[in-house]
C-alpha cells in the first residue's frame, strides 16, 4: 500500500525544503525559494507541500519516549531523548527534551502556514482538492498546537509565515489558543472526506477533526461540548473497536477502522527505531522505554476488581487472572515475543536483570514491538505511530458525559465496548458496580490507563486531572525480585529511581532556555 511517508522520502530530494535560514525564534520559518511564486505552480507542488507537514506527526525518535515524563516509563538514558530529567523532576529549561517538542511543532507550524499561505497561487486546481489539502494543512496545525499548550500552557500563536521583524512574539493564552484550535476543526470538518482510497490512506480524515476536538474540548473542561464532538465521530459509522489490540501497534494491523490519526512508515523505506527503544536484548533493542509497576498493578483482575480488593489476586503469581490487556502491553517473566520466550527470571537470560541493555525494572514493553525487525538501530521497525484511537473517541465521549453530571446508559456502554474488545473481554461495567459520579470517574480514568500505554495520553491526563502530584513524586519501581538472592533487593520490588514533582513548576514543561534567550517577549513558566 502506498503511504504518504514513502511520498515524503523521495520529496526529501527536491527543492521542497521548508527550515529557516536564519536561527531565530521558533527557528522554522520557511524563507526559501518554496515560498515564494518560483515554486507554487501545479497541484503537484501542493500536494507534495502538505505531504512535508505529515513528515512531523510519527517524531519516533522522541514521540516513543513521552510515555517516560509520566508514571507508566522510565527511561534509563538522555539518548536519544533526556526525557528522564523530566520524569524524575530534576529537569531544567535547557534539556533537550523540551527544546525538541517545541522545535517539532513549530517546524510543523511553519510548513503549515507555508502551504496556507500559498497556495491560492496553485491555479487549475478543484475545488475539492483545494478545500481537502487546506483541511489537512489546518487539521495539522490545530493538532501540533494540542500538543503545545498541554505541554507548555501558553504559547505563541502563529497563523501565518513570518518576516524577520515579526519573530519576537509574546505568549498567547492557553484559553485562547484553544479556542483558535476548535474554530479551526470546526471549519475545516467538511472540507475532508470521509475515508481515502488506498493510494490516500492515512490522510486527515473528517473524523479525524471530530476526534482532536473531542479531546481539545475534554482537556479544557468544556464537558458537554466535548461529549457532543466526540457522539459526532460516533455517529460518523466509520470506526469500530478493532478484535486484535496488540496488531494496532506491531505493524501488521495498519488500516484497523480503530485507526483514526498516525504517524505512518514503511519497512526499508521510512523506517524507524521503535523496536531499539521499546525492545530489550532479544529483540535487538536498548529497553530504553520500560514500563514500572505502578502501571502493571493498574490492570484489574479477570473478575473487574482492582488487585487489592479482588480474591483472584495471588501475590505469588501476580500475573494471573489479570485483564489480558496487561500481558498484550507488558512482558510479564515467561512472554513470547516473535517467537522469542523473554524470562528475566532465568539470571542467565541476556534480558535479566543487570545485563548490558536489559531493563531496570524487570518489564519490558511487548506493545509496540513491531513482528518483523531488520536494519539499524535507528531504521528497523515498520510499525506506526498511533496518534488517536476509536478507543479514545469512546473514553472521551464517557469521561465528559461523567464530569458534565449527564450520566446514562450510553456511558456504560462507551466504555463496555473497550472493555471487552475481543481477546480482552473484561467484565462489563455496570451501575452495580459504579454508579456515582466519584465511582464512575476512577472507572473511566483507570480505563484509559490500562487501554493507553505508550500513547500519549497519559502525560496529558495526569496533568489535566491534577493527580500528577500524587503519582509522580517518590520511588519509582520495577518487578519483585523473588528470583535472584545475590541482588542486594532480594524479596523486594526492583527500586529504579527516585523522583520528586515540584506542584509550582512541573505541571508545565519550561519554554526552551535558547528560545527565552532570543526572544524577551517569550515569559518562562514559573519555577522554571
């Protein structure tokens, strides 16, 4: 099938460059030949213009590894990515980490205003064509300023390329910003189709601008509206909870109708290193992205109780009777991975504890492990990105129904039909389980939890619920060591590291210390 980011590959070639050639606030504005009348001639160039900005959306050096600022992952290295500082809470304005993300989007943002700003100069195209690649530049840009103002609260918004003399810009509020985004999917929903043809797949669909509005929505608090976009993709008819959770993420499931938003790549032409970060030694990785306990006993038993309150919980054998989502995101002692056994157990094993390369915490993440790995390090997975979910829409839809007080059955059945997916089929929540706003709140928070590992969710929950503070600071730990007695933690869970959370400062992430420097518009955030 052909993809978007094999197109990208070979524009990579041409005279389609969009970085600045001056190193300036935001530092991405587009000031070459491609801007100008020279370039924006033919369809082709407007096409092969907004296929640039989908170049950003997979980001697989640094996207993989968000899931470690948060209390899912940890990360025992500051490469590729220093985004421990940032999970640990020792972090300071000039870590990478930061700069990275803002760079990323703003890059991101510049080619979209790039594309906006230009392309009426296209003559001979549709109509159609025209509104479709203005939806898709817009659908981009609204996407990469949700994930800015959840990282970093106000930020600068830039709606069209830059002169020089306009790079010295102040911060705009979060509120309005968000405000900016939702207008913009609102305007843009129709101008997209409802699904593509193969050629096309994994373009911006209409569902897509449905489903980022949900979330912008949810994470402002704006509950009934949000409940309302996300009934909108709802009713679209276009997705559905896919049978096999796992393929979502192994490369072997691209298209699933669960599939709404993703970073897209090709075997041995645009590959990526996920496997080398998420994998342990036996996959060929690093296992620079680990999954800690915390998570682990977030899964609930087989019975739809939490571990410490269900009889089926046997802390000798922790890893039965568990929510099959559990041993399909986790390799948990005795897991096969691509015909692999992975038993840390076994002292021998190069994935035990203490060996070259092998996890921290005794975990390593099976989900996203891509089924066939070949190449380097840094170009050997196939596997995408997965940006937005069907699962999220539903999740999204229950949690602003909960918070907006409208609580009936479709709340249930929203999380029902994630719950019990086939090969997960979880015990249905019901009113006699959970039938208060409190009891319906820890239900539909514990759910995305256990359905989100490694997607970005979970950075931007735990900061919007205020419950950072509770499950970041402190030690962080791994699996109960009841294996190897020459380890000093014998008869204990693995101790991986201790981390702190300032309340004042890290509910937001710095502005980069360089872009501070260039620009004395740009306030830092507090604590910082």
């Amino acid at each position: 099938m052909k993809k978007i980011q094999h197109i990208i590959l070979l524009l990579a070639v041409v005279a389609v460059g969009f970085s600045a050639c001056k190193k300036d606030l935001l530092d991405k504005q587009p000031l070459d030949a491609s801007s100008g009348t020279t370039y924006w001639k033919t369809e082709t160039n407007a096409v092969q213009a907004v296929n640039n900005i989908y170049r950003y959306l997979g980001d697989f050096t640094d996207r993989i590894f968000l899931s470690c600022g948060t209390d899912d992952s940890y990360s025992w290295s500051n490469w590729p990515d220093d985004i421990q500082y940032a999970g640990n809470g020792t972090g300071t304005a000039s870590n990478g980490v930061f700069s990275h993300y803002w760079s990323n989007f703003y890059t991101m943002i510049g080619a979209a205003n790039n594309v906006l700003d230009n392309i009426n100069k296209v003559t001979g195209m549709s109509d159609d064509m025209h509104k479709r690649l203005v939806g898709e530049s817009r659908f981009l840009r609204a996407y990469a300023y949700q994930q800015l103002i959840g990282m970093y609260g106000d930020v600068p918004l830039i709606t069209h390329v830059q002169a020089i003399s306009e790079f010295n810009v102040s911060r705009t509020p979060k509120a309005t910003v968000s405000n900016f985004i939702v207008a913009e999917l609102d305007t843009i929903a129709n101008y997209l189709p409802l699904s593509y043809a193969t050629a096309d797949q994994g373009r911006i669909t209409r569902g897509a601008a449905l489903a980022l509005k949900a979330r912008v929505l949810l994470y402002n608090a704006q509950y009934t509206e949000a409940a309302a976009a996300a009934k909108a993709v709802m009713d679209l008819n276009q997705y559905s909870i896919d049978a096999d959770y796992l393929s979502l993420f192994n490369g072997t499931n691209k298209t699933s109708p669960e599939i709404i938003l993703a970073g897209q790549y090709i075997a041995n032409t645009y590959a990526n290193g996920t496997a080398t970060w998420v994998g342990g030694p036996t996959v060929g990785g690093w296992s620079q992205v680990v999954p800690l306990q915390k998570l682990v006993d977030d899964y609930e038993c087989t019975d739809g109780n939490t571990i410490d309150n269900s009889p089926l919980y046997n802390a000798a054998k922790p890893f039965d009777n568990r929510d099959p989502r559990l041993k399909l995101t986790v390799v948990v002692p005795g897991t096969v991975v691509n015909g692999n056994t992975i038993d840390i157990t076994n002292t021998n094993s190069i994935d035990a504890l203490g060996k070259n390369n092998a996890s921290f915490s005794g975990y390593y993440y099976k989900k996203y492990i891509p089924t066939v790995i070949s190449g380097n390090y840094d170009a050997n997975s196939y596997n995408d990105i997965v940006l937005i979910r069907y699962a999220e829409v539903l999740l999204n839809y229950a949690e602003a129904k909960i918070e907006a007080g409208t609580i009936d059955q479709t709340v249930y059945d929203a999380i029902n039909k994630v719950r019990q997916r086939t090969g997960v089929n979880m015990p249905a929540l019901t009113a006699a389980k959970a039938s208060t706003q409190a009891q319906l709140r820890a239900a539909v928070r514990r759910e995305r939890h256990v359905e989100f590992p490694m997607e970005d969710n979970r950075l931007f929950d735990i900061r919007r619920w205020k419950t950072a503070e509770t499950v970041m600071p402190g030690n962080a730990y791994g699996i109960l060591n009841y294996f190897n007695s020459s380890r000093a933690d014998y008869g204990q869970h693995v101790l991986v590291e201790k981390r702190q959370f300032n309340v004042n400062r890290d509910y937001l992430w710095p502005i980069p210390q360089n872009e501070v420097d260039l620009n004395k518009q740009l306030v830092q955030n507090p604590g910082w």
